[in-house]
C-alpha cells in the first residue's frame, strides 16, 4: 500500500504508517497541485491537513486510491461529493481538538479580564504604566456559554473551578446535560441580560449566523465581554465594532471571522481592546500528534478492509454489512429529520426500535442515521454519520436502540422517538417498500399515515369536517403550491384528523397563517425531509 501524506501532520503520525509492513510513505509537504496530480498516480490513499486540496481532478488522477484522511476536522479542501461518485472513503479527526480549543477559549476569557497582551506591547515599548492596564476578576463572575457541545461543556468546567456562575443557553441541551454540568438552562435574552462574559460554541447555521448582532448588544450588560473561538460569522462583526468603539463591550477575544485571513487593514487590528489570534483552536502540540496518530491509524484500518472509522462519507462498517444496510440508511436518517421538527427543541432521549431483518443485523450504522437526521437541521454543515453520536451526545440526549421481536403490521419497520423532559413523546415509523426498497412513513404520532419523506410536507390536526381538503386546496392554490400526495388518518367520524401533505413547493408565510386561521385547524407543522 502506498499513502501520500501531502500536509505536515505530527511526526509520530508518519512514524506509525512507517512501522507498518507493506507500507509505502511519501511525503511531500507544499507540493504545488501539478506536483500533487503526478504523484497520485500509483497512491492507495492521502493524507492533508487543510493546505492541499484534493480536488476531482485529483481523484480522477488516482485510479488506485482508495481513502482520504483528513488531520483535523474540517473537509472544505476534498470534494467529499466526488469521493463517494469514486468509492473513495473520506475520514476525518473529530474529537482531537476539544480541549485545545477549550483551552484557548479560556485563554482568551482571561485576556478580556486581565490585558496581558497590552501590557507586553507596552513593556516592549520600554514603558512602566500600571495605572492603564487595570483589570477585572473572573471570580464571581457569570459567564455565558451558547453552545454546550463539547468544546463548551469544557469551558463551562473551567469556568467553574475559577469560582464563575456558568448560564448556557443551548435550545437543544436536554435537562439532565444541564444538570450533570452544574450550569443554569436559560434562554438567549437571558444570557444577554445577565452574563459578564460570553463565550459562543455553535455551529453556523442559518439560525445562528450573525445571532449576536446590535438588537443583542443593546439587551447586554455595559462593559460586557466576548469570546468567539467558534466560528466567524456568529458575530457581526460590523456590529462588535461599533460596540467596542462605544464602550457597551469591555473586550473582545477572537480566534475566526467572517473572511479569512482577517484583512491586513481589518479596524479589529487597531482596536486596543481587541486580542487576536489567527484561528489557532486546535494549534497546540498534543491536538496535532492525536490528529496524526489518529488519521493514520483509520487510514491503514480502511485499506485493510477492516472497520472504517471516522468515515465523513459513509458508516463505519465492513463493506459486506454496509451493502445490506443501504436500504435502511436514507429511511432513518429521514425519519429522524422529521422527528426533530415535530417534537419540542430540547429532548431527553431519542428512541429507536427496529422490526425485520435488522433484528439480525449490526443496526448501529443506522441508528447513527438516525441521529445524523435529527441534527442535520440544527447542527450545521459539519454533521455527519460520524460526528453525530459525539454531538448528540454533548446535547445530553440519550439514544436508546432497541431490536423487537413483537410482531409487526410490516415487515421492515423502523420507529423513532423523541421524548421530552416532561415524559411526552413525539414519533415517527418508517418501512420500504417495493422491489427498490422506496421509504415511507407509515405513522406520525401514533397515526397510521402513508406518505413519501421527500420534498417539503404539510401535516395538519384538524376537526373531521366536510370540505377540509377543498378549502386547503383552494388556500394552497392561490400560492401556486401544488398537492403531490395527501394522506388522511382520523380517529372516528367528526373526531380529530391528522392530515399530510406532500407539496411540490413550499408555501409562504402568509399561506401558512390563513392556514392556521381556520377554525377548524388546531396544528400547522412544515417539515422539511
């Protein structure tokens, strides 16, 4: 076997692929991409960090190649969707730089409080001024952490040996995460209102682009502080200028921004409050040697035919068992994006029950679907069947996955649950039909339903009355919103139904509200599949 590691990554990384029998290593550190294109001829896998980039191109030079490994765990720089056209495995690093990061973010909470890098700059100058660089301390202080995966679960415990009040806001944190962290679950307005320093881990997302913003920095404390190790784009940072420029922010640390590199004329570079860092999160020795050892390790383990791990583009799982579970992987990952929309943002567990062929088989691919579903909605780009375990996991929600012998009204049958603090429950059943093993959903809340998990749905709890489908086929009408497939389900004559739409196009807002106006319509859900 041959592997290319194309980026610098730890020594003990290549030192492990050396030790190896019948390995090749090749290292070309800062190869420019003709260099790469010819190199990659006779390779069976690479290794990058994020300086090469391993284009289609470059998989179409590589006829033998059979895995990419990425030291870290961002993939911008492979063309994942040209990967799996390919059969080529694509494995990531998730996880290895948790505490790093943590550590910086604590770094730079501690420079907000105390202004270490100001005072150095002022010594270099050869000055002696006490008087200027007055601090204040963490101790007693309460920090405000949105986002508590990992990383912010870390900085929550860090916070709290400095004697800080930890308050997190995270709509999707279960109340037992909240609890086994000893921080307060509270709401985004009240962590702008109450928090000293403030400190985000979310993912960006259209939800959470730019979420701290003018309208948040006029509900803040004066002379609050800010932390963004996270990712650029979270903050406004036209915005986050004018606050600084104003006072209403003390100080500010930052590790990523909207474009980057951050631009040499950038006013952050001349603000005296601000202390930058040029996306240093995982910059630390022992992140890189876990990254290295790490991405060799599942590298050799895929070439060997053995269980694949941190796979971005597929499970990990040997390639017999894969092909047998296929089929089910688009269902539950569809099952699980419609649970999350139907039930409340912050659950306690997550409940998977299988019926058929999968009691037989290893179902954890698909239960990784499942949760790789239910995130894929609200926990931006980075998710995937890897990573999702860690994230719901730092959610607190606990999967449960169950195989039944009890008989079943299908054959094949998966059925998710989401269930809240409260002890409600909100699922969704699942089966494939059809010699192409087509997914439908069978039942909603406990609904007998039949409808396709594509395209844009429409579900309704409404009185049985007569005239109900005319009346949402002329309001949906007057949108130019076209009804593909509609399933009806009640509980008797004239007693509560549940209708389900499939639509060709999604109806505007103003659809929606003449929708839920009507008198007989007690529930309007949009579900995106």
């Amino acid at each position: 076997m041959k592997v290319l590691v194309a980026d610098k990554i730890a020594p003990s990384g290549v030192e492990y692929l050396r030790e190896q029998s019948g390995v090749e290593v090749v290292e070309a550190y800062g190869s420019p991409p003709e260099k790469i294109l010819e190199l990659v001829k006779d390779v069976d896998a690479i290794i990058v960090r994020s300086e090469t980039k391993v284009t289609r191109e470059v998989m179409e030079a590589a006829p033998q190649l059979k895995a990419v490994g990425r030291a870290g765990v961002g993939v911008d720089n492979i063309d994942v969707e040209a990967a799996t056209g390919r059969g080529v495995i694509v494995m990531n690093t998730p996880g290895g730089n948790t505490v790093a990061t943590a550590e910086l973010t604590f770094t730079h909470l501690l420079c907000a409080s105390r202004p270490v890098p100001q005072a150095f700059a002022s010594m270099q100058a050869g000055k002696w001024d006490r008087k200027a660089f007055s601090g204040t301390e963490l101790f007693r202080k309460t920090l405000g952490v949105c986002g508590v995966g990992r990383i912010g679960g870390e900085v929550a415990r860090r916070a709290q040996a400095f004697g800080m009040r930890v308050i997190a806001y995270d709509p999707y944190l279960a109340p037992s995460r909240a609890k086994s962290l000893d921080i307060e679950a509270v709401d985004l307005d009240t962590v702008f209102r109450e928090a000293d320093y403030i400190t985000v881990h979310m993912p960006k997302t259209e939800r959470t682009a730019n979420m701290i913003n003018k309208d948040a920095f006029a509900k803040m404390k004066d002379g609050v502080r800010l932390v963004n190790c996270a990712r650029g784009g979270l903050i406004n940072e036209a915005d986050l200028l004018e606050a600084l420029e104003s006072g209403k922010v003390a100080a500010v640390g930052l590790d990523v921004y909207e474009s980057e590199p951050l631009a040499e004329d950038s006013a952050f570079r001349k603000s005296p409050n601000a202390v930058l860092t040029p996306h240093l999160g995982a910059s630390t020795k022992e992140a890189q040697e876990n990254v290295g050892v790490e991405v060799a390790q599942a590298v050799l383990e895929a070439l060997a035919g053995g269980v694949i791990m941190n796979a971005v583009n597929m499970p990990s799982v040997d390639k017999k068992t894969l092909q047998a579970l296929k089929p089910y992987l688009d269902l539950a990952a569809k099952l699980g994006t419609v649970v999350q929309q139907i039930s409340p943002e912050s659950i306690e567990k997550l409940k998977v029950t299988y019926w058929g062929k999968l009691v037989d088989l290893d179902a954890n691919p698909v239960t990784r679907s499942v949760m790789y579903g239910y995130l894929r909605e609200i926990s931006g780009e980075n998710v995937n069947h890897v990573n999702a375990p860690v994230l719901i996991k730092g959610l607190g929600i606990e999967v449960d996955a169950t195989k039944s012998n009890v008989e079943s009204d299908y054959t094949e049958l998966i059925q998710v649950e989401a269930i809240a603090g409260d002890g409600s429950s909100y699922g969704v059943s699942g089966t494939l039909i059809g010699k192409n093993f087509m997914p439908r959903i069978v039942e909603i809340n406990g609904r007998a339903v039949e409808a396709t998990p594509e395209g844009t749905l429409l579900l309704l709890e409404n009185r049985d009355v007569p005239g109900m489908v005319g009346t949402l086929g002329q309001i949906l009408g007057r949108d130019e919103v076209n009804i593909a497939a509609m399933s009806l389900s009640r509980n008797e004559v004239g007693g509560k139904a549940l209708t389900v739409l499939a639509l060709d196009s999604e109806p505007g807002q103003k659809t929606l509200d003449e929708i839920s106006a009507h008198e007989a319509i007690s529930n309007v859900m949009l579900v995106r599949t």
